[in-house]
C-alpha cells in the first residue's frame, strides 16, 4: 500500500485514547499492598526488631513505586505510541529491576537496614501481590482492567424493577 492511500495505517503510530486499564490496576496492586503492609513490618519487628521493621518498610516501599511506575509507563506511553508502549514495557522492566537493586545497594551498609527481612519482603510482596490481583483482573476485552463488582440481589432487583 501506498501512504497515499486513505484506507493506509501506520501501525507505529497508532496510539491508545480510552481509559487507561493499567492505571486502575496498578492502584489497586498499591491498594493491597498497604492492606497486607503490617502483616510484614510486624513479622519483620518480630524477627529483626526496629530494624527490621524499618528495612520491611523500605522494601514495601519499593514495590509499591515499581507498581506505581510500571502502571504509569504503561499507560502514558500508550497514548503516544503503542510501540513506544512495549518498547517501555521491556526497557522499562530492566530499568526498574535496576533501580530497586541501586536503592537497596545504597542503603545496605546503613545500620537501620536488615537485608534478611528487606529481601524476603521484596520477594515475597512482588510475586505475593501480583497474584492476588490476579483473582481480581478481568481477561475480557469487555471488561479490560479489572472485574467489574458483582451486583447485590437488592441491586440487582431495583434495577429490573426501574427498568420496567
């Protein structure tokens, strides 16, 4: 095809306008993780003390960014270029790996940091929270992001009852 030809897409420059999907569920990742957040600082108080909890706390924090960046790369990138989408989605995978590595580099030799209870957080909240928000993200393009709640039976009922 011609790019003279009106009917000719640019498959490079196609770009997203709706809703952003990622950026809801990058909010809610951020949501669960402040909910199960005292379970690791009060395990990692118990093992490590203070500083234990603090080096948790650190950890958290810095999952919590990664999920917070990733869903805002996504979703910004989207609206410029879906290659330019992927492309952050790849490069942007290594450079928030190297980022989190750089900050607990930085840190590891200062006397609040306990790298036991830091790693084990790190670890187990990345993987931990991505499936929990599992369970909640939809996988239909009717619904992209995630699922839509489910109407209670009084809900439900008014509904059909208004319609009528």
């Amino acid at each position: 095809m011609k790019t003279t030809d009106p009917n000719y897409v640019n498959v490079l420059s196609m770009h997203d306008t709706g809703p952003a999907p990622e950026a809801a569920i990058g909010r809610d990742i951020i949501r669960r993780g402040a909910i199960v957040a005292p379970l690791f600082i009060g395990l990692s108080a118990l093992g490590w003390g203070a500083n234990g909890a603090w080096s948790a706390t650190y950890g958290l924090v810095l999952i919590l960014a990664n999920y917070g960046l990733a869903a805002w790369l996504v979703s910004y990138t989207a609206k410029i270029s879906y290659a330019l989408m992927m492309g952050m989605t790849l490069f942007g995978y290594i450079i928030r790996l190297a980022i989190i590595a750089a900050a607990v580099y930085l840190v590891r030799n200062l006397g609040w940091v306990e790298l036991v209870p830091m790693g084990v957080t790190i670890i187990v909240a990345h993987v931990g929270l991505l499936f929990w928000e599992l369970r909640y993200v939809s996988l239909s393009l009717a619904y992209p992001g995630l699922k839509p709640k489910p109407q209670s039976q009084q809900e439900s009922s008014s509904a059909q009852a208004n319609s009528l």
